[in-house]
C-alpha cells in the first residue's frame, strides 16, 4: 500500500539513534516535516543534519523526555506552531 505523506507532520520520539534515527531519514526522503523528540539533544541535531546533508528539509528538533506528560504537550504544542 502506497501512502503519501508529503504534506504530512511526522512525530519520531526516540529520534537521536537507532531505529528512530532511521525512521527519521526515511520519511524525511518521503517527503515528510519531522519534529523529532529526544532526550539526547546533541545526537538528535546530528540526526537532522544528516537528513539535511542529503538535500532534504531539516527537521524540527525538540528536547523531549517522552515520560514526562508536561514535556510532550510542550513539544506537541512547538510542532504545531513551527511546522
């Protein structure tokens, strides 16, 4: 099944390494705005200047503990004004 989500706004927690890391790419590729969450700031802005190097829009990046509930309306309530 073929989806199109160019004019899409994808939300990656885990977003610094691993799996979310690649997940970030490769929508990124399809088209997609990322606001990636992580609590790893650092490695997080590496990921978005990876998926920047390759020619695509660099994501928004947002310092997140995905635990903490006030955190993550934070970060929802940044994606939704910046993207």
């Amino acid at each position: 099944m073929n989806i199109d989500i160019s004019k899409k706004v994808v939300v990656i927690t885990g977003a610094a390494k691993g799996i979310g890391s690649v997940l970030a790419k490769r929508f990124a590729q399809e088209g997609a705005k990322l606001s990636l969450f992580d609590i790893d700031l650092k490695k997080q802005k590496a990921t978005a200047n990876s998926i920047s190097k390759l020619g695509l829009k660099e994501p928004l990046t947002i310092k997140c503990d995905v635990s903490m509930e006030k955190q993550v309306k934070n970060a929802i309530d940044k994606t939704q004004c910046d993207t």
